[in-house]
C-alpha cells in the first residue's frame, strides 16, 4: 500500500495487517527496540514505577495521530484499523488533545 497519510483511502481497510510484510513489522519491531534502549539508558539507573505507561503513551499518541491521518479523520475506520471500538478510540483521541 503506498498512500500519502494525506490522501483518503476510499477502500475498507479492516484486514490489511495481514498483508504487512515481515520486513515492514521487523523494522518496527526493531526501531522500538531501539527507542526503548536509549529511553531506558537516559533514566541513568533510577528506578521508575510508570516506565510502561510512558512508553505507552509515547507511542500511542503518534500512532492515534498517523492512523488518523491515515484514514482522512474517518474514525470508524481508524477504529476498524486499529481494532478498537469507536467510543474508546475518541476517548484516546480526547486523551491527546487530537479531536
């Protein structure tokens, strides 16, 4: 698939993970690895009880914002992308300040 994330998508797109090559997820996979690393290499040896949810939210927000993008703002099919109800996806999108 090779849309601008500012270009509609007029298809459904409900299954298309399955067509993610293994390249594409390696890289991603890969990259948060990397990110992680130098995330936890910054706390310098502190110890920290919310080192989960940060990196959650670190990449959430993004996320929420790229499949957005992604889907023209249609958040019934940023839902169905991201396998979430629409009710929590607003929720989300409220949480980032991206509605």
């Amino acid at each position: 698939c090779h849309h601008q994330f500012n270009e509609p998508v007029s298809r459904d797109i409900r299954g298309e993970i399955g067509s993610v090559t293994t390249n594409t997820k390696g890289a991603l996979k890969t990259a948060a690895e990397d990110a992680i690393r130098q995330f936890i290499e910054t706390l310098g040896g502190e110890e920290t009880s919310e080192f989960y949810n940060l990196v959650l939210a670190e990449v959430e927000e993004p996320l929420l914002r790229l499949v957005m993008e992604y889907t023209a703002n249609n958040q019934s099919r940023a839902a169905a992308m991201l396998g979430l109800n629409r009710g929590t996806l607003r929720k989300k999108l409220r949480q980032y300040n991206l509605l």
